[in-house]
C-alpha cells in the first residue's frame, strides 16, 4: 500500500481529452512503459483495477489492468524475471505506477467512518484509521513515482484456482491459504495487502516454508537493486533519481 513522502505532483501528461472524456495518448509522460512491452511473461494480477482489494471498489484512476513502470524498473524487474525462470518461478503483479487520485482515494475511504467485514480481512484487529497511523499507507506514495511495485512469485506452471467471488465470507489474510481469498501465488504465510504484522517481512509467526518464499523474493529482487518495506513483504522500490509524484491514469494499453 506504502512508500514515503515524495514531492511535486503532475497531472496528466500524455494524455488527451477527447469529447469530454480521458483517452490515452500514443505514449506515456517521458520514461514510463508498460511492462507488458519489456516482459510480456511477467504476471500480472492488477487488485486496484478490480474489487478485489482491501477498498473492495475499483480505485479512481485506474481505467485498465496495466502494470505501467518507469523505464528502469521495468529493466530490472525483466532481470528478476530471467533469474526466477531456472526455478520454474514468475513474479506477478499486484500494483506498479498508481495515480496521485488513486492515493486520494484510498484516504477518503480510510476517513469516512464505515467499517465493514470484508474490509477487516485485509486489516485484522485495527481500524481504518490506525492504517495511516501505523504506516500501511500515506498520503503520498513511491507508486506514484513510478518506482515502486507490489509483487509475488507464482510457481510454474500455474495452477488453477476458483475465481474471486466478493459474495464469498473468505478468511482474513494471516488465515491458512486454503482459507483466504484465491490465489496463485505461492503462500508467503499471508495474502496480499495485510495490515499485520505477520506480513511484516521478517515476522517469525510464519512457517519455515513461508520464510523460505519471502526469503527468496526479498534475494532475487536485492540482487537487482530493489529494496523492500519491511512492513509490507511484497512492497520494493527501486532507489534512483526521479520522485516526481504522477497522476495520469492507468489507461488501456493501445
């Protein structure tokens, strides 16, 4: 969910209004890409394009599931890729670049009061408001920037799982997998977008096969320059020049 603090925001670049609505231009604002054009074999599983998120709506600004990165951390992330792919492993996505309105969003529904159950399967034992407490979101996030991703590892070949049913009284996140809401990732002892701390990277309430998956996502992506957050197992940046904080949406790749 979480970066840190970044500085100005810009609005829209390399885009065009077209009779009243938003369409993507032929390319993105000046070093961003769509993943999809450097590694077409990286998974991707967009949560904020979809209800099936901690928010449980789709997050304003994202028009399509698209993994959008800067330049650079696409590169890295197709390294990543080359490096798993001997283990008959993939990375998959969750989240990549994330609109400044997206962030917005995601704070107004942390203020408005109502809790629900299926909002409490992402954040066990605390409130909305203790998220921004705590330091699971902010106000302005390293996604924003480009430069921030949230990721697993999937084994290959992937297998089958049911799809997301929001009708379904799933378990919270730190529940065993075969409780928690589907998935085809590998079981990192908690789902995706946990607020606990047994998502925090080192937590020792994991099993010994747990600790072993984080330990290799954290290892492979280290390796490429990316660095974790360490209350979030599945959060890493990618440290470099650049903290512009961007707010064109997550549009449709042409």
């Amino acid at each position: 969910m979480v970066s840190g603090m970044k500085t100005a925001l810009v609005a829209g670049l390399g885009w065009l209004m077209l009779g009243g609505g938003v369409a993507a231009a032929a390319q993105l604002p000046g070093g961003f890409v769509y993943l999809r054009d450097i590694d077409p074999t990286i998974m991707q599983d967009m949560r904020y394009a979809t209800t099936n998120n901690f928010v449980g709506h789709v997050l304003d600004g994202y028009e399509a599931g698209e993994c959008i990165v800067t330049r650079a951390v696409g590169a890295a992330l197709k390294r990543v890729q080359r490096d798993l792919a001997p283990h008959g492993l993939s990375l998959k996505m969750y989240d990549c670049y994330r609109p400044q309105r997206a962030v917005d969003d995601m704070y107004a529904w942390a203020q408005d009061g109502r809790e629900t159950a299926a909002q409490h399967r992402y954040n066990p034992g605390m409130s909305k408001a203790d998220l921004f407490r705590r330091g699971y979101i902010a106000r302005r996030s390293g996604h924003s920037t480009g430069k921030a991703v949230d990721l697993t590892l999937v084994r290959l070949p992937v297998a089958a799982v049911p799809p997301f049913d929001p009708k379904l009284d799933y378990g919270d996140c730190t529940a065993p997998a075969n409780l928690r809401a589907p998935d085809t990732s590998v079981d990192m002892g908690t789902g995706y977008d946990c607020s606990h701390a047994k998502a925090h990277t080192g937590s020792t309430a994991i099993t010994a096969s747990q600790r072993k998956w984080r330990d290799t996502l954290v290892s492979a992506m280290a390796k490429q320059g990316f660095v974790n957050y360490r209350l979030e197992w599945w959060h890493f940046s990618l440290p470099g020049p650049g903290d512009t904080v961007y707010d064109f949406p997550v549009a449709r790749r042409p």
